[in-house]
C-alpha cells in the first residue's frame, strides 16, 4: 500500500521510468536468460506466440482448468488451443494426455503449475525434445524462491494415495527446463505489481524477435495506469462493502464504464476475444513489481506456513485433501475437494468471508466466460469438469493471517462436521 502510495505521487514516471529496466535485469538475473516485459501475462504470450510466427491453425497444447486469457492469446496470435487432460491431484497437465494431443500441427506445449503444484517438467521436456516443440512455463501461480533452512526440497507427499504419482515435483524445479517462462505480475499472483507481464527466453534467436515485439510496442493509456493504481481502494471502499447488500455488480458496470476501474477481464475477453495489440508494461507497475519481487522469500515464506497450516490441520481433521499440495510449496492458493462446494461458499459468504476466487465451477476459467468461445467443448477434459466442481481453495495471499487461517479452518471444520457431514469428500473417494 505504502509503495502504491509512493508510486502515485511521480505521475510523471507512470509509463516510463528505470523500474522496467531494472526488473528486467532482476528478472533476467533470476532465471539467467533474456528478460521481457509487456503489459500483462496474456499480451507476453501473445507476443511469444507472434514471435514463433505461429500459423493460421497450428496448435498449441494447454491444460483444462486454466484461465481464459490463455486460449484467448492463442487465438489471437491465430493458433488452435488444444486441451490435453489433467491429473487429479496435481491440477497439472499429465505427460500421457500431452503426448496424445501432439499432431504435426503443434507448436508448443503450456505448463501451468496451477496454484503453485509444479508440473512434471522433466516428462514434459523430454516429449518437447522428442517432438522438437517448445515447452512454455507458465509461472503466473508460483515463482520459486529459495527453500528456509531445515525445509526438505522434495518430500513425499503426506497425503497418502498408496501409489507413486503421489510423489510430485519440488518447486525448486519450477522455471529450470522450459524454453520459455511465462510470468504475470496480475493482482492476485505469485507475486504482483497489480498489472503486467513477461517472458524469460533461454533461445537467442527467438529472443532477437520478441525484444522487436518488445520494441514497437505501444504504451497502456494514463488513465488505465490510473484506475489500475487506484484498483485496491477503489475495491476496499466502493465495491467490497456493496456485495453483502449485492450491489456490486452494477456499481461494477457504472465503473468500468467510466473507465474508472480496471477489470482483470474485459467484456470482450471474456467472450473469448483478445486485442491483438502488444503493450508496454507501465513503469509504475514495474516499480511494484519489483518491490514484490525484492520481497518473494518472504511472501513465499507466508504461502508456505499457510500451506503447512492447512495440510497440518487437514490431515488431523481428516480433510480431502490433494496429494498434489506439500507443505514446502508457497502454493498460490489451497484447493481442497468437497463434494458441495459452492454451497460452504455460499454459507462462508453469509460470514462475510469470501473464497469465490473465477477458479470454481468452470473449466475455462471464471465461470461466466463460455467454454466453446475459448475453443473447449465438453467432455474434452472430464477431469478437468469434475474437479473444477469440487474445489474449494483456501487464501495464502501476503495480506492473509495466520489467525485468519486458523479461524476459516475452525469454520470449515465445523460445516464438516455438523452442518455438512455429506461435504466432506477423501481423496480417496475421488478417483
Ligand atoms: C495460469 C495463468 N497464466 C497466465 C495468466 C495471464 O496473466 P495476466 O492476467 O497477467 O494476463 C493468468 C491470468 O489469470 C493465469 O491464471
């Protein structure tokens, strides 16, 4: 808030300034390969996929379960998204359903490591070589950052599923074997500078092309900078205390076409459509970006006793919990399966305490994008479907307290235990 705050009063540095420079080079630093930056994670993919020269019907394989802005990139760079299955436990791509979707028509594969849980990498890199196609990190949910002392880098899972898939990748693997990494600065990230995005290339060539990109791109307007800076209050004061009265919809409208707020999503992306233009990343997003990402040992520190926390008490508590999800990872969010979900939702919210996250409900993510739009028809993943159903994600998010946690763990138990005994779906049960 106190870097928001810093940020506003140098209006003259809102679109260009050092700080893009210098969360390039950090970003760079990081992953030790060619760093760019575009005004959002789906503009950076877009840029990639432009930058690969993607044809009018090549495909590119994503996962079910993920956010519409992907298919949208895809399309808008004229290629096909293909949906390849996702396992159960992990939320991630399996490397069988991969290899099944590869024609001689596709160009990459996306990885996702959905809400932190790392994808099988070293499965999906050696289908890449084999195939010769790219394999696309995308790091939107988890960027790792150096395990604390006496943490294990990859322990077996501790929800037992009796077999050995229930062993999943460390997070220290994350970003090591892509070609390229695909990163999100949104607001609700692994780390966040309310807005912008980019691309880490490890291929000299391809990079050449997207510094062009990078280049001519054009420059997000002041008064998005703006709205996009006045966003968290603009929430906390307006919109947040008009849901309980269930007003915040409209009020919702009357901003954004005012052009006072700056929606994750617009209409139109919604509808499947993405703008086909490339924009700069705003220097003032790079500033609180950088700020963030200066801090990601210690927001992934938080995610990471969150995650403890809740595994800890799911496993006493008899929860249904992923096999997916180890306490070392800074998860981006906690999902559990419950067979009825949306209504402990709906009992939660009567607590003013929302966990309606866009991730529930909807393959193609959120739930009031039309899955056809963005190229998915159903039954193309019935993991996906069934397991979208029945999650329930619990925050990890920096502002999110330990106390918080242990008081919607109670309150989650409780539903459990009393009011919804049926809710209450072991893993096990699942498969
Ligand atoms: C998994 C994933 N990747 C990429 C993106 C794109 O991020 P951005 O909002 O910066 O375009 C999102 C957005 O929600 C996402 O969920």
């Amino acid at each position: 808030m106190r870097k928001i705050l810093a940020v506003s009063y140098v209006p003259w540095k809102y679109r260009h300034g050092e700080s893009s420079e210098k969360l390039r080079t950090a970003l760079a630093e990081k992953f030790q390969a060619k760093a760019f930056l575009f005004a959002s994670g789906r503009e950076s993919l877009l840029a990639l996929l432009k930058a690969i020269r993607l044809k009018a019907g090549e495909e590119v394989i994503i996962q079910g379960y993920t956010c519409v802005v992907l298919p949208n990139a895809i399309h808008a760079a004229g290629g096909v998204p293909i949906y390849a299955d996702i396992d159960e436990q992990t939320l991630n791509l399996t490397p069988a359903s991969v290899e099944a979707c590869i024609t001689p028509r596709t160009r990459a594969v996306i990885c996702q490591h959905t809400f932190g849980i790392p994808s099988d990498t070293k499965a999906l890199r050696e289908i890449c070589d084999r195939y010769k196609i790219l394999l696309i990190e995308d790091c939107a949910h988890i960027l790792p950052s150096p395990l604390p002392a006496g943490r294990q880098a990859n322990p077996l899972s501790r929800v037992e599923r009796g077999d050995v898939s229930a062993q999943t990748n460390s997070s220290q693997e994350i970003g090591k074997l892509g070609d390229v990494i695909l990163l999100s600065f949104g607001r609700d990230k692994a780390i966040s500078g309310i807005a912008g995005g980019g691309i880490v290339v490890r291929n000299a060539s391809l990079a050449r092309e997207v510094e062009l990109l990078e280049k001519t791109a054009s420059d997000v307007s002041l008064r998005e900078i703006i709205a996009l800076l006045e966003y968290g209050p603009r929430m906390r004061c307006i919109v947040r205390p008009l849901i309980a009265l269930g007003l915040h919809r409209p009020i919702l409208k009357i901003l954004n076409g005012l052009g006072l707020f700056a929606p994750i999503l617009t209409e139109r992306e919604r509808k499947g459509c993405a703008s086909p233009l490339l924009r700069k990343i705003p220097n003032a997003c790079a500033f609180l970006t950088l700020h963030s990402l200066s801090r990601l040992k210690a927001i992934n520190d938080h995610r990471r006793d969150l995650t403890t926390f809740y595994l800890d008490y799911g496993l006493r508590h008899g929860w249904p919990l992923l096999s997916g999800v180890q306490d070392h990872l800074p998860m981006q969010k906690f999902p559990l399966f419950v067979s009825n979900a949306s209504h402990v939702r709906a009992e939660l919210r009567r607590q003013n305490i929302h966990l309606d996250d866009g991730w529930t409900g909807c393959v193609i993510c959120p739930d009031t994008v039309e899955p056809h739009d963005a190229g998915y028809e159903e039954k193309m993943d019935p993991v996906a479907e069934k397991a979208c159903l029945q999650i329930l994600s619990l925050p990890t998010h920096p502002t999110m307290t330990m106390m918080q946690a242990q008081k919607l763990t109670r309150l989650i138990d409780d539903f459990f235990k009393q009011q919804l005994p049926q809710a209450r779906r072991p893993a096990a049960e699942s498969k």
